[in-house]
C-alpha cells in the first residue's frame, strides 16, 4: 500500500475531508490533495498527520507495523532505526560539518542544517540552537522558518496575509515584515535541536 493510499484510508476512518485535515494539521489544502493523489510522497509534518488521524506515524510513513497505537496508558515511543546526514551551512556556505537527523524521510537535498550564532527574537529557537530546514517545503500559517533581510539571516515565524506572507517575532511591538524581493524565505525549520540548560 502506498503512502497515498494509507492516508486516504485513515482520512476516511476518521471522516475527514481535505480541506478539514489541512486545517486541523495546518497544512495547504493543495499540498493534502498531492499526498492523497500520489503526486507527492512525504512531508514533513507525518507525525502531526498520524496523531490528528489516530495512526501510528510509522504506519504513515512507511506501512511498518501495525494501523493503530496501542491503547494502553503507557506512552506511545516512536522509534527510528534510520537516520540520514544534512550537510551544515553558514548563511550560503557549505561548513563541511553534518548532522545526523531522524529518517523519518527519504535523504533529500532540500535540507539544510545552521547553527543560530545571535538572538532571534523567537523563543523557541535561542541562540546555541541547531536547526533543519526543507527549502521545498510551503510556509504554513504560524510556522518557523529560516529567512535573510538583507544580509541579515535568522528565524522568524511566518504570518499568512497581503500578498506573499510575513515574518514576525516575539515581540509584538515590532512590526511585520513583508517578504518582498530583498527578503528571502530560505526554508521551513523541521528539526530545531537546542541546549535546554546552557553552560557558558
């Protein structure tokens, strides 16, 4: 059975449309109509997929094991026996360092790995933090993504609206900043690794 088909089989189990599922895991409704059609073969958010349709992510993405978690009250451990390397840049310079990520996915050449050198802005990505982004992947309200104003790069959380969409951070005090030409939405962060105590 392919991914496609998998999907469709628990969206109809659970009685969700396209357009429900999309809004429920806040994805394009387009980029749920290529999973279901076969015209793409993976995303990025299968976890999120999985827990909204009920499913085990591994069923998901690969057919391994069986539909449904186990029921019982002890925690369900997705387990990933497979990981890949994701070459580390600096701004748009190849380090030469990899970091070895979940393969939940197929290794692919539109991830790209940067250590976060300066405050952000955003809390969830701090300085010291390592992230991963799918430069392929579509910005969907809300997420965090990797973007350069100017030659300044850092992380931001994307904003759906006007024509193209904007960046923000934290703060609400400071404005929106729209993506126009000489803003440059690099990726979208799929893994975001950080220290949770630092130590200077």
């Amino acid at each position: 059975m392919t991914f496609a088909k998998r999907l469709k089989e628990a969206m109809r189990k659970k009685d969700f449309t396209q357009s429900s599922l999309a809004k429920e895991v806040d994805m394009a409704q387009s980029m749920i109509w290529k999973l279901t059609t076969g015209k793409a073969q993976s995303t990025t958010k299968v976890v999120d997929l999985a827990r909204v349709l009920g499913v085990r992510p591994e069923w998901l993405s690969d057919g391994s094991g069986p539909m449904h978690p186990d029921n019982s009250p002890t925690s369900v451990v997705v387990k990933c026996t497979k990981s890949f390397p994701v070459k580390i840049y600096d701004a748009d310079s190849d380090t030469g360092d990899t970091i070895m990520i979940p393969g939940f996915f197929e290794s692919s050449d539109t991830y790209r790995a940067y250590k976060i050198t300066q405050n952000t802005g955003c809390a969830e990505a701090p300085e010291g933090s390592l992230i991963v982004i799918d430069r392929s992947e579509k910005a969907a309200n809300n997420d965090l993504v990797y973007a350069r104003i100017g030659e300044n790069y850092s992380v931001y959380r994307f904003v759906q609206g006007g024509a193209f969409g904007f960046l923000s951070v934290d703060d609400a005090r400071v404005p929106l900043t729209p993506i126009s030409p000489d803003v440059e939405l690099v990726g979208v962060i799929v893994y975001l690794f950080r220290d949770m105590k630092r130590r200077r």
